[in-house]
DNA sequence: CCATAATGTATGTATATACAACTTATTGTC
DNA sequence: GACAATAAGTTGTATATACATACATTATGG
C-alpha cells in the first residue's frame, strides 16, 4: 500500500472506473458522460461553473466535456439573463439515453457492492463526501 | 451526495489531486509522475506490466506516461532477456527530483490529514486498498 | 520443429483533466 | 457615466486515461 493518500484514491478511481466502464460498454455512455447526465437529471438545469463546483470539475474542463455531449444531442445550453453564463439542461435524447445506460450502471453498482459489502459501500460513500469537503477547506 | 460510487470515488479523487497538485506547483513534479517515482523508489526496477498492474494503470497507457518521464531523464528503460519487456528503474536524476518535491508532498498529505482527522485518514487508507481489490474481482 | 496461441508493448484515436492567458460581460467606484 | 476590478467561459497547451488494433517475441501443442 502506498503512503500516499491521493495516490491511493487515485488508483482506487481508476479501479472501479474500469469496472463501470466494462459494463457500460454498448450503451453509448462512459462512467464521466453518465455521472454528469444522471446530475443533470436530478438537478435540473443550472450554470457550467455550479455544475463544475458541484462535481469538483475545473469549468475550463467542462467547456470540453460537455461539447461531446451537445454534439451527441444529449444536453442543450442556452445563455441567461447574465449573458457570460451558459445554463446546461438535459435533452429528451439525454433523458433516453441515460435510461439506456442505467441497467448496465445498476450492475455495475450491485457488483461492487456485493463484493465489498454493504457496511464498507456505506462507509465509502460518507468517506468520499468527506473527502472532497476536506479537500477544499485544506 | 451522488448514488453513484464510481461518480463519487471520481469527484474525491479531483478534488484530492487539485490540492495535492496546488502544493507540487513549482517543484517540477504533478501528483502522478511523483506517485510513479515513489514507486520505483520503493520497489526497485520492475517491468512496465508489472508496475501497471500494481497502480491499477493500463499498460498501454504507461507507454506515453512514462515517456515522459524518461525524457527528463528521472527514470531510465531498458530490455531483460525477455526481449518484449521493458524494465523501468528510476536515475540518479530521478531521486533528486522526488526529494526536491517531497516536502510539498508532505504538506499536502499534513494539510488533507489534520483536515479529515486521524481516524478517517486511517479509514481512507484501508478503504481505497479494499475498494482496488474488490473492482478487479468483480 | 513448426504452426499457432498467448504475452508485452506501441500506436491511433478519443475523452478527461487542469492551468495560463484571453475575451466578453457585469459590478463597483468615483 | 467612464474606468477599474471582478466574474464566467473559451482556447492553447500539456498530461492522464483506456480501448482497439498492430507488432514483435515467447510459449505451447502436435
């Protein structure tokens, strides 16, 4: 085991972002593309730059990510009122998808799940929020 | 919080790798080329497969990681007698370059540790190991 | 032995990630 | 209201990440 924190969360993401990955495999989506529709679906619409705070992605990243999913036809974006923002919502198209993609994300989930236990599932989950708060306030 | 496991290991991973990466600036070293010479520096010459294997990297992916890595001169590569391998072991040059970052590595891992408390430190430790171990088997 | 399977790595391609510098728009100050 | 300061996104650049495929080498079955 490393002694590194982030080195060791690091490669955990990676781990288990190989194994959501294998079993979205055909559905059209990746783990990244999935996460930010399923956000967006409990969401609703809102700004890049909250989108991006909310999911500790930088914006300038966004900028990029989400041009794959406009192109895919997947989210629509459209200027506010302020006029530097731009206002991210799912599309129908996006909504189908993700419903596509989910049983294949719910197997995902359950693998992992059963083999690591429930306790340390919900342990993760509390540890990983804590983290991430942590981070920023350090 | 998100439901999704693989979406909130993802987000702590960021936010972690953002602040360890904020402390690295300027030692001439991110978070993941100075995980790769921790490791060599740990575990001695070793081949690309193997080295891989135990981050939880795709070997394909090593192939332009450490590239980089032998252009600066910290790691050197070279053919065992199996002629497919390729053995990777860290230069003189390369240890002085993770000493030279090591005190902001140890700020960063100070500054997420007093943050998070030692218990939940220790927890993250154990935790991340499991949670490699249970992706591959499942 | 030789044909074939398996293994280790490299390359092509695509996405993910973030920082520095820049552009455009808003806000604050006087 | 003009001008400086701030804020939201975009673009240039570099690294990180992995899959499909290709290539070279080694192991294996007959």
């Amino acid at each position: 085991m490393l002694p590194c924190a982030c080195a060791n969360l690091r490669r955990a993401a990676r781990a288990v972002t190989q194994l959501y990955d294998r079993e979205l495999r055909g559905t059209g989506l990746g783990v990244t593309q999935f996460t930010l529709l399923q956000a967006l679906a409990r969401i609703g619409e809102l700004s890049q730059g909250r989108l991006g705070n909310g999911m500790s992605i930088d914006s300038t990243t966004l900028t990029r990510t989400l041009a794959t999913l406009r192109k895919a036809g997947w989210i629509a974006v459209r200027t506010g009122g302020d006029r530097r923002v731009r206002l991210i919502s799912m599309t129908a198209a996006g909504r189908r998808q993700l419903e596509r993609s989910y049983p294949a994300w719910e197997r995902a989930q359950e693998r992992l799940r059963r083999i690591l236990g429930d306790p340390r599932w919900e342990a993760l989950g509390d540890l990983t929020h804590r983290v991430v708060r942590s981070a920023r306030e350090a």
